[in-house]
C-alpha cells in the first residue's frame, strides 16, 4: 500500500501543474539545506537504495540464452528484489558492498548512436531514459543519459568531477546507478533551470536486437568484402536455437563515418518486414567494434548464381516478381533503394533449387522520403541509373523502376555487364548514349512480354514508366500464361538444362565470360569451329524415339516424347486417320508438338520448312518367327524375303530368314562388320538348306 501510494503522489508530481512542482522543490530544498545528510554518504544512500521496487536493475532476462556469456552472469537472472536482498544482507553483516558494473544493468545500451536512441525512445512516453557510452577519443567514453522530453529527446553527458564521482548539477556519486536512482526516487530533476525542468520516469530495457561482442560466434574466413568491412559468416543463440548469420564488420573500427553508415543500414533494414527483404536479427555495440547481423541466405549472391547456372524463362519471372514485391513494399514505407541490381539480391535455394529472392544492401537507400536529390559528390552505381539521376542527381521511386528494368536485363543475359557496348565509358557519355533513344538489347531467350516490360522502364519520360504495382500486375499475367502452356514449360527446362550441361564443360566460354565477348544480346561469341562443334554436342545430346539416333531438329509431344522431325513428319503422313504417338499411342498432331530450341540448334520452327527430308534411320525390326513362309517384295517393293524352316509339325528345328535386294541395311546407319557377319550366315545356311532339300528330292 505504501508503495502504491508513493506511485501515485510521484504521478502527480510529474504533472504539469505548478502545485506538483512546488511540493517536489520543497522537497528538494528540505533535502540540500536541511542538513538531515550529506549529499553523496553511504548512510543516507544506503536507506534510498533499499526502498527501491519499480527501477530496473536486473539483467537481461535473455542473458542465459547468449552465445559465449560468462556463466557467473547467467547463472542466476538478477531480479530487483534479489538486488535488495543482497545488499541488505552485506549491510547487516558489515560488508562492504561490491558496485555492479554499468554493463550489468539493463538500461545500459551499450555504444548506441544518437540517432538510434532517439529511435528508441521517440515511441516512448516523457521521461522514458536510457544510457549509452559515446566515444570520446580512441581511449575515452562519456557516459550519455538519453531522455524523452516533452519537446524533444535530449541527450546529456553526465560528468564526472575530479574524484571521480558522477553528477548531476551539484549531487555526486561513486556510480551511475546511484547517481539515477538518486535523481528518480527523489525526483530530483536532472536540469534545474525552471523552464526546462526533466524528471526521470522508468528506465528503458536493452531492445532484443542489441547484443554483445560475446554473444556472436565468428567463423575465421570471410565470405566477402563490402564497402566498409568484411562480412563473415556467424552464429547466435535466439531462444535456445542457434541461428546462422551473415555479420557485417567494420574493417576499421575507428572509422567513424563507416560506422555510422553501417548502423544507418541497419536501422533501415530494422524497420523493413518482408519475405523478400532481408532480416536484421540485430547489432552489436560494444566498445571495441560495431557488428550488423543479418540472416545467412543459403543460394549467395544472385548476379554470381546467374553466371554460374542456366534457369528457365518461367523460373526467371517468378524471381522478378520476388524482387518487385519487395520494391513495392518499401516504395508505400517511403524508402528508396538506390542500388537496385542482381549483385544486390540474395538467392533462396530449396534442395539446390531456386525459390525466392531476397533484396539486401540498403548502404544508399534513403528513408522517409519519395524524391531525394544527392548535393554532394558520391560514387553511383552509373550503369543502373537513370538518365534523371546521371544528370540532375536525382531520385525518386521511378528511378529505382529503371534500376529494376536493367535488372530484368541482367536476369536474361546470365548477368553480362549493361552497356558493355558503350566504349569509352563514364556518366556523361552514357547519358548521352541514352538520350539518343539508345536502350538494352534484349537476350534471345526473353519472353515478348517481358521484353515490353523492359522496354516501358527505360521510358526517358519518368511520368510515363509503370510504378512497382503495375508491374507486379504484368509479370503475374505472363507467369499465368506460362503456367498454362505445359508443353513449352517442359521444353524450356530440357533446353536450358542441356545449355547448363553443354557449357558447363567449357572453362573459358559460354556464361562466365568477360562482357568483351558479348555480342549485342549479351551473349558470348564463339568462331566457327566450336560453333559446330557446339551444334554437334547439342544434336548428341538428343534421342528420338523413332529411329533411336540422335535427333536433328528435334521436337517435344505433349505425351513428353522426343523425336526427330523427319522422322515424326514421315510417321504422321502414313497414319493420316490415326495420328497417334508411337511411343504410348497418345494422341498427336503437328500442333500438338513443340520445337525445342537451343544454342547451336535451329533458330527457327522446323514445321514451317515445308515437307522435310526422308530420314535414313528407322526403329530396328523385329525379328520373325514361325512356319516356312514366301514372300515377294520388299519394304519398299524391291527384291524378296524367303523363310526356311526344319523341322517336322509342330515343332520346328531351326529358321533362317533370307532378304534379297533389301536396302535397308545399306543406308549406312549401323557401323562395324556387323551386317557382313551377318549375310555371310544367312548365305551359309542358304546353301545348307538348298543342298538338304536336294538331297532329299533324290534320296
């Protein structure tokens, strides 16, 4: 009751009426000119220490769950009242009392920004605090108490005299803690000057994304370099469960615009909750170094993906839209990207295969804002801005739809470098490449539609290019489309999975090349040797069902059949009624099959060449069986078939069939003495046979 009763007479000191003021200066001059205690001994400290209940002092209550915590720490959580106990108990036995390290205490924050306290405790009611450490030089921190006021979050550095205690004004302490115990429970304001007076209400607990050094686990090789320091792979513990972490460093802690630009990324980042947007599991702000710890991706960076591996069409435009659906998101947030690219998004694999994408690096994005224009010289990602940015310095969210359509150029050309043409190469002369109506050439594998899309980015006019929501719109109606046609979902996925096999064999050509040896649909150039050579690897790499030879001009059935055209052209004319798959009896037709197409193949629909070529290979027939027969005539009219048997009814010794003037085997299909082997047995059974009948005319 009694302290509820406290509670309640400090709520009405904290109003804003003048008989509030009164009674808690009263009490304040009762304190200082009394000479009830000296301001600052442990006697008088002591009893206001005790008849604490409300004010944080116990640990992080997530401390037992961290990586690498010193187990005396994380033992035992350290509640207020064990606080209490504890030093009523060294009180009572004449102990003298050992002070807790400042980091011990909840409300500490570690070397927080300004700009990230004040984040914190903007959403917080008057007179929320909370301390940080502000490095001083490379060797000294000041001791920052952050506060929310009614105007404002001020941040005042607490001093410390030449003892070596801390205070306010004119009440010093031997520790921080007693310093703001002091100052609250006696509601002491902080600044004494009547129009600005600041009372301490509750203290703010550390935010569940703030961790110590201690509490992450590095692995020793780096993953990569960034901007400003390297990132590393690491772990921590959140909730019993180790978490994997892609940790940015500073490579120079004592950078101070690097830190500060690595913490603005990861406020931005902080704020952002998206599938298809990176998550900041936190920061580190210890003395020594500033850590940002973001989710571990498993497929790495998309650009190198696309270098390395062929994706289908439809593959492709499910992975746009991932990284519009995030664009759009921060576009309604108010935050522009500024560096939209395929090196700056994240791969999602699922048993090695592409699912998602996930849109990271926020180092240039500005937030809060729709339009922001770049004073001061800093460098640019040139080749993925618009031509308002190259020459005004100027962003908005259609300029990162530019960005975003050289990135669906960068989908579809395996990643080449944009504008690989333009020699020499610098702002301004690509600028002035681009308002001549120059734009990037779409790659042979782009979908009409998709190349529309691209084309309606690079609009010069930003009014007229489609914002995020449109463009989400159209890639959704051209994913519909794919998925309804079955047949070309599977050919693309046998051509490109064939591309990926053929080129993976090469070292130095095909998707990892240099953008000198593109041609201008970003594709490597290759002579006329390996072209052919190229061109025979991708006609091996196919079987028709037909006449079991690797297919020229092959094409796919709905049944999902493989075969030649020749050959299925010739199959489909002699069952002119029954059109019907000769591998599982399916129906077919000439518009129920697809060409598949491929580097080194035919460019265009084999269909519309008019009536191919006869094929010379042909399924192997099966071999024959059974009573003597007599036929005249071959397969094609030409020589005749005689069929010898021994035997006595209904059993039968041995047959021996017998062509003459068939062509078949002669057309060249089959290599080896295999066909000679064989006529020179059918010619020695033929002439045993004919000589045992005529021994048995004369017997």
């Amino acid at each position: 009751m009694k302290n509820e009763q406290d509670r309640e007479s400090a709520k009405g000191q904290r109003g804003d009426s003048g008989s509030g003021r009164e009674i808690n200066r009263e009490k304040y001059h009762k304190l200082t000119q009394g000479g009830a205690y000296k301001p600052g001994t442990k006697s008088r400290l002591d009893r206001i220490r005790f008849a604490m209940k409300d004010f944080m002092v116990h640990r992080r209550s997530k401390g037992s769950e961290k990586v690498g915590q010193i187990s005396k720490v994380t033992s035992q959580p350290m509640t207020a009242e064990r606080a209490m106990d504890s030093r009523l108990e060294k009180v009572g036995t004449g102990q003298k009392e050992e002070p807790m390290p400042l980091e011990r205490y909840s409300y500490y924050h570690g070397c927080l920004s300004r700009m990230d306290a004040e984040e914190i405790l903007s959403a917080m009611p008057v007179g929320h605090f909370l301390i940080r450490a502000s490095k001083r030089t490379k060797e000294s921190f000041a001791v920052v108490l952050s506060i929310h006021t009614s105007a404002n979050v001020a941040h005042y550095q607490i001093p410390v005299d030449d003892s070596g205690k801390f205070y306010f004004n004119e009440f010093a302490f031997d520790t921080v803690h007693e310093l703001l115990y002091f100052h609250w429970k006696q509601r002491v304001p902080i600044s004494l000057l009547h129009d600005n007076e600041v009372f301490l209400v509750k203290a703010v607990d550390r935010p569940d994304w703030l961790f110590d050094d201690n509490e992450v686990i590095l692995e020793p090789k780096p993953l990569g370099e960034g901007n400003f320091g390297a990132v590393y792979r690491g772990y921590v513990m959140l909730s019993g469960k180790k978490i994997c972490l892609a940790v940015k460093t500073l490579q120079n802690p004592e950078d101070k615009h690097g830190r500060e630009e690595l913490l603005k990324e990861a406020r931005v980042i902080r704020r952002l909750r998206h599938p298809n947007i990176v998550w900041c599991v936190g920061i580190t702000v210890s003395s020594e170094a500033t850590m940002v710890l973001l989710e571990f991706v498993t497929g790495g960076s998309l650009d190198k993906y696309l270098r390395k591996n062929m994706l289908s069409p439809g593959v492709k435009v499910k992975l746009l839209l991932a990284v519009a659906n995030a664009v759009e998101y921060i576009h309604k947030n108010e935050v522009l990207h500024r560096d939209l690219a395929a090196r700056n998004c994240l791969l999602v694999l699922v048993n090695d295969r592409p699912e998602s994408v996930k849109l990271c690096d926020f180092g240039l994005s500005q937030e809060k804002v729709k339009e922001y224009q770049l004073a001061a010289v800093q460098q640019i990602p040139v080749r993925w801005s618009a031509p308002e940015t190259l020459g005004d310095r100027m962003w908005t969210q259609k300029t990162d739809v530019w960005s975003y359509g050289v990135m669906i150029y960068e989908f579809f050309s395996n990643a080449s470098l944009p504008y690989f043409e333009v020699e020499p190469f610098d702002g301004k002369i690509l600028l002035h490449y681009l308002k001549e109506g120059n734009k990037l050439r779409p790659s042979k594998d782009m979908p009409p539609e998709v190349v529309k899309l691209m084309q309606s980015t690079f609009d010069l006019n930003p009014a007229m290019r489609p914002n995020m929501t449109q463009i989400i719109a159209t890639l959704q109606n051209i994913m519909k489309k794919m998925s309804n046609n079955v047949v070309s979902s599977i050919a693309w996925s046998i051509h490109f999975a064939l591309r990926q096999k053929m080129e993976g064999s090469s070292s130095d050509g095909g998707l990892g090349q240099p953008p000198g040896s593109m041609d201008n649909e970003g594709i490597a150039s290759q002579d006329g040797d390996s072209q052919s050579g190229q061109e025979h690897n991708y006609a091996r790499a196919f079987e028709c069902n037909i006449c079991l030879e690797c297919a020229r001009e092959p094409v796919l059935s709905e049944c999902g059949h493989m075969f030649c055209w020749p050959c299925l052209y010739q199959w489909l004319e002699a069952r002119p009624r029954n059109p019907i798959c000769p591998v599982c009896k399916a129906a077919i037709g000439k518009d129920k099959i697809t060409p598949v197409y491929g580097r080194g193949g035919c460019d265009s629909d084999p269909r519309q060449k008019g009536i191919p070529p006869r094929p010379q290979g042909r399924r192997t027939e099966p071999s024959r069986s059974g009573m003597p027969s007599f036929q005249v005539g071959g397969a094609d009219g030409t020589g005749f078939q005689l069929t010898l048997g021994i035997g006595a009814f209904p059993f039968t010794l041995f047959t021996s069939t017998f062509n003459f003037g068939d062509q078949r085997n002669q057309n060249g299909n089959y290599q080896g003495g295999q066909v000679e082997d064989q006529q020179l047995v059918s010619r020695v059974f033929f002439w045993i046979a004919v000589l045992f009948l005529f021994w048995l005319i004369i017997a």
